[in-house]
C-alpha cells in the first residue's frame, strides 16, 4: 500500500483521525465502523491498562470513579485521580493517541511515515510539549504540529474548492464539545497566517446538553427524589441511569439539529418529555450569543472588515445546531459555509496542508483546487514529492516542517546545531524564523512560529 501520514484530531469529547495514502487519497480513519472516537479514558480498580473510546464509555457504567470523559480539559492539570489511582494527564492523552496508532496500522499493516497533531491556536509551548511527550509515548518517530484553523482553512480551500483571494481571511469558527474557538486566517497566494484568535473554555457541546437536562428538570421539579438520585447516584443501578439521561439529553440535541421535535425519556423520574426545536434554542440561546459576540470582538479587535473576509467556515460537532449559523449570519451580513462532517474537517485539513500551499492557478486569483501530491518512495527514503518550481511559501501559525524536493525526510529548522556537530550545509529557507523545539520527544518535533518564509 505504500507508506502513509497520519493526521490526528486529538479533541475534548472525540478524537479524529485520518490516512493520506501515496496516490493523494484522503480517508477517515474508523472506530468500531465511526470515525469519532471519544476521547474517554478508563482505569479499572486493580488494572494496570487503560480503556479508551467506548469500551471507556461502557465501563464506567460499573465504576464512574475510573473514568475520565474529557482528558483535553484536564491537560494543565498535571495528574488526575481515576479511581485510587493518581496518573499523570499525558498518560491519558497517551492512550488515546495509542488507540489511533494500533488502529491505523491494523489499517495500514505499518507505522505512519509521518504523523500531523493538531492543536488550538493559542495553545502555549506547555500544552505542546504535554501533546508531544504523549506521542513519544506512542512512539511516533516524526511529528508535526498543525494549529486547528489552519488546517480548516486549508480544507476550506482546497477539499470544498474555495476560492480565495489573497489577503482575505477565512474566519473559523469552531464549536465543538468542549471549548469554543474562532480564528481569523488571512489566506496569501502561497499559504494561511492566523492572524488573531479568540475563544471560550466554557461553551461547547457538553453546556448545551447541560442546557437540555436543566430544561426538563424543570419541567419535573416535582420530582425531587428522583433528581437527587440522578445527581448524586449511589447504587450501579442509579448510576446507569444518570448515564442514560445524558445520553439521551446529547441524543435529543442532535436530533434537534436534523429535526423540530424529539422525545426524551427520563430515567428513574419515569416521564417521557416531548422537546421542541424552539425550546432548546431558547435554553441555549445564551452561549450561542457569547460565541457570536466574541467573534464580533474579535474582528473589531484586529481591524478585520467584512471586505477582507472571503468566507465563513462552520466547524465543530456543535456547529450543526442551526440556531448558530442564524446568529452568525444576522451579525456578520456572510452566510456561513457548513458540512455534513464538520467533525473531520480539522484532521483531514492537516493533512491538506502541503497541497493548498501553492501558487494559484492561472485561471484567475486565489487559493484554490490545487494537483494532489504523492509519496515518494524509494531506497533513501521517503516524502511528499512536489510538482512545483522553485518559489517563496508562506506558512500559516504552527503549521509544518520545511520539504525539500528529494526523496528525503522532511527536514526540521533547528535553532542551533548539537555541539560538536559539523557546520550544516546552507539551509534553502530564507528570512524564517526558526521552528521552536520542544521537549519530552525523543524525535522529530517542531512547530512553526507566526509566519515563515520558505524557499522550496
């Protein structure tokens, strides 16, 4: 088949994955026939593995205190406790990302040549370093790292074939289930630059199936001892039944994305609640006006016009919810664009980088379409070999490490030489600023500054 790159999504309630194969094919990487993986981690009392995914899910109907349902919220935490068992946060992140590995070579039959990891556009050099010491784990020998707009502008302009014109931004905006982020990224002939980014911790799709059981809870109120008891679980049995509710609070959300009504059983209260589109819009209404207004501010803040926006990319499990695309649409005077899948956009993206970094086509101004790569192979390596003639690529905030032309590794700026080591020979990338290193890997890790200028 070929040697292959790996892009991961590692996200707050499910992780994505996808393959780029050798003749430029981009495919989903599946979990027990769904390309989401929840991003959940399990530790069993007296068990030395980890359980990830829905295994994690299902286990933890048994034992809720050794189950982590959002390993990413946690990441500055340090260590967490999972049962009697204290573990560090990079352990968790690390059994995710193993997850993927052990699927894409059951896939694939062998290790990624490469392996992309994306992250938020304001994660600092911390959480990267978290991010990059989990791989190590994994063992991922070569890792770039891909902040989430970039690789979403990058599927904006080349798998849905926008057209951009240069010096126009693509705004992201990115709801998914934890964590709201937007971005500005300004689109060049050559590439993407973030050019401001903003976000909230607090919205994302866990509030709004918060927002749903807090409505049907008061709709119950006279129910008192059965609420407390789907608070505050104290049997297995109880237990169990606080799972079902939440699940189907998430279940009827999502069914009100597709449809006006849904019916949601409460369990324990022992009433069937008949929801309404409209109900569930006014309960999340609130969080829905916060991410609109902050990516208000954030185009007021960075003097962006609606003259210099080519479009509007929805991104996000949580972005489905019509109601969000109504707000963004009435404050920004731009119809959003939106996908079936908004959830694989940001892994697919990363692997999308190499292709829409390239000149525009003749026909007119703008990144568009561009040809597909392919991998080359052979006796001294590998890489993506590029159609191109030599030209000057301007790569986006943190995107990936420089290419050469060859049939040799992607090579990796270094801001100085080991000691001892031979003077290198002259480097082909011109006025960059060199890609920072970062710590706990083993390997190749690097991530790019703001804006660099490479020569290819």
């Amino acid at each position: 088949m070929g040697e292959y790159w790996l892009g991961i999504d590692f996200g707050t309630s499910t992780t994505v994955a996808a393959l780029a194969w050798p003749d430029g094919r981009i495919k989903p990487l599946l979990f027990d026939a769904s390309p989401l993986l929840a991003s959940a981690v399990f530790v069993g009392p007296g068990s030395p593995g980890m359980l990830t995914g829905a295994d994690a899910e299902r286990a933890a109907l048994g034992h809720p205190a050794g189950f982590e349902a959002n390993p990413k919220r946690r990441v500055d935490d340090g260590t967490v406790w999972l049962g009697d068992r204290e573990l560090r946060v990079v352990d968790l992140i690390a059994a995710v990302l193993a997850r993927v590995a052990a699927e894409a070579y059951r896939v694939a039959g062998q290790r990624p040549a490469v392996v992309v990891l994306t992250h938020p556009a304001n994660w600092s050099r911390v959480r990267l370093g978290i991010l990059a010491e989990a791989a190590a784990q994994v063992g991922f020998a070569n890792v770039e790292f891909v902040a989430e707009p970039v690789a979403a502008a990058a599927y904006f302009c080349t798998a849905l074939g926008r057209r951009i014109a240069p010096g126009r931004c693509v705004i992201v905006y990115d709801l998914g289930a934890g964590t709201f982020d937007v971005s500005a990224v300004r689109v060049s002939a050559t590439g993407f630059e973030v050019v401001a980014s903003a976000g909230l911790d607090d919205v994302g799709g866990l509030e709004f199936d918060a927002a749903v059981v807090a409505h049907v809870r008061a709709l119950t109120a006279t129910a008192s001892d059965a609420w407390k008891r789907l608070d505050w679980p104290q049997t297995v049995d109880d237990g169990f039944a606080r799972h079902t509710l939440w699940w189907g609070a998430r279940s009827a959300k999502e069914q009100l994305s597709r449809h006006p009504t849904s019916d949601l059983r409460l369990p324990v209260v022992g009433t069937d609640i008949h929801l309404t589109r409209g109900e569930f819009e006014k309960a999340a209404r609130p969080h829905l006006d916060r991410t609109t207004n902050t990516t208000l501010e954030l185009l007021r803040d960075a003097a962006i016009p609606r003259e210099s926006i080519g479009g509007v990319f929805l991104v996000g499990g949580s972005s489905r919810i019509p109601l969000a695309a109504t707000l963004l649409h009435r404050a920004l005077g731009i119809a959003p664009v939106a996908i079936e899948q908004p959830e694989l956009v940001v892994a697919e993206g990363s692997l999308l980088i190499r292709r829409t970094i390239q000149p525009a086509p003749s026909s007119g101004p703008g990144v568009g379409p561009v040809p597909v790569p392919t991998i080359a192979t052979g006796a001294s390596g590998s890489a993506w070999r590029r159609r191109l003639s030599r030209r000057t690529v301007i790569v986006g905030a943190a995107t990936v490490t420089a290419l050469g032309t060859t049939a040799s590794a992607a090579a990796v700026l270094r801001r100085d030489p080991p000691k001892g080591s031979p003077s290198p020979t002259p480097s082909p990338v011109t006025g960059a600023r060199f890609a920072a290193e970062l710590t706990g890997h083993t390997n190749t890790v690097s991530m790019w500054p703001s804006t660099c200028t490479v020569a290819i």
